[in-house]
C-alpha cells in the first residue's frame, strides 16, 4: 500500500479528484513505459501550443505565450528524451490512452466557444500533469529520476495558469469558471477507471 506523499498537495487547483492510488502503483510498476510515454506527451504539448498558435495568429498575448511553452516543452521533449538513452528505451511509437481523444471530443466546434474549450482543455491536461509528475517524484524509487520529475513540477504549474489566464483574457470572462468545472468533471470520469496500459494520463 503506497502512503499518501507529504511533498505533494493533495489537492490541485482546476481538478476535481485526485490521482488514485492504484494509478501510482500500476506507473511505479512500469517506470520505462511511463517514461516513454512521457516524452510522447511533451512532443504533443509542444503541438498543441503550436497548433493554437497557427489557428489564432491574431491574439498577440497568446501567440507570444503559447510560443514560449512550446519552446520549453520542446526542452522537456529533449531532456525525457536523454532519460530515455540513459537507460537503453527507444523513442518507439506508443498507443496512446484514451484520455486526451475523449477531452478534446468535448471541446465545442463553433467560436468563440471553440477557443474558450481549447485553452481549458490544455489547462486541466497540464493539471493533471503537474499532480502526476509530482507523484512520480514523491515515489520514484530512482532518486535521479525522481528530482528530474520535481524539476518539472513548476513548468506544468505555470503552464496551466498561463491557459487559464488565457482563457479569461481572450474569451468572456463570466462563462469561464464554470465552463471549467464541467471539463473538470468530464476529466475526473475519464481518469475514474484505471486504463490496463500505463500511462502519464491513464
């Protein structure tokens, strides 16, 4: 039985429950396939910002913040990657979960609400990474990789508040939060029952 970190909140602001326990035994049981998976997600964080980028060249705020995460999720990208060699995994192709398939399917198609569900569904993903990096740290039995998990922690953290504040900047301020609640909840049911495959966001 894995005990509760105490280096580690047990609450994280937008998400609505937290990581399960069953979650940090099925990852620490498969270090290398979560590491690997790991570096696909910081590869697909650097698309999403870039993606955003292209879509609304318009919003100058956005385009110089987004810009700037994906230049450091691209580093991240890099430095998982040198974990990877380190310990002789191939950057190989990974199924993915179906956590960020189902998260983006609730993202509405028409704007302004298309922008508004975007940059919501970016901040809850980076939540989610941030508790979960967190975890990986608190429990890592490889102390290295363990402080290479809690160097990240800040990023997703900043991350996140940066496409919330995004969100209140660009889209109407009132329909935020509470747009933000509804993804949350969908996010927490996505993560309810534990996916068979480890994963980051399994």
């Amino acid at each position: 039985m894995i005990a509760p970190p105490t280096s580690v909140p047990t609450s994280i602001k937008f998400l609505q429950q937290p990581t399960s326990e069953a979650w940090v035994e099925q990852a620490i049981a498969h270090l290398d396939t979560v590491l690997l998976d790991h570096s696909h997600c910081e590869r697909k964080a650097a698309g999403v910002a870039l993606n955003l980028i292209c879509r609304y060249p318009s919003n100058a705020q956005m385009v110089r913040k987004l810009t700037a995460i994906a230049q450091e999720e691209l580093e991240h990208f890099e430095q998982v990657n040198q974990w990877l060699e380190r310990k002789n995994i191939l950057l190989a192709p990974l199924q993915p979960p179906p956590y960020g398939a189902a998260l983006k399917a609730q993202v509405r198609r028409q704007e302004p609400e298309r922008l508004l569900d975007s940059l919501l569904v970016s901040a809850l993903i980076e939540a989610r990474s941030h508790e979960r990096l967190g975890l990986l740290a608190a429990h890592c039995p490889d102390s290295d990789l363990a402080q290479f998990y809690r160097g990240l922690m800040a990023s997703e953290a900043r991350h996140y508040g940066i496409y919330w504040t995004l969100a209140m900047t660009y889209c109407d301020r009132p329909a935020v939060n509470p747009r933000l609640e509804e993804l949350a909840a969908v996010e927490s049911q996505i993560l309810s029952t534990l996916h068979p495959e480890p994963r980051v966001h399994s």
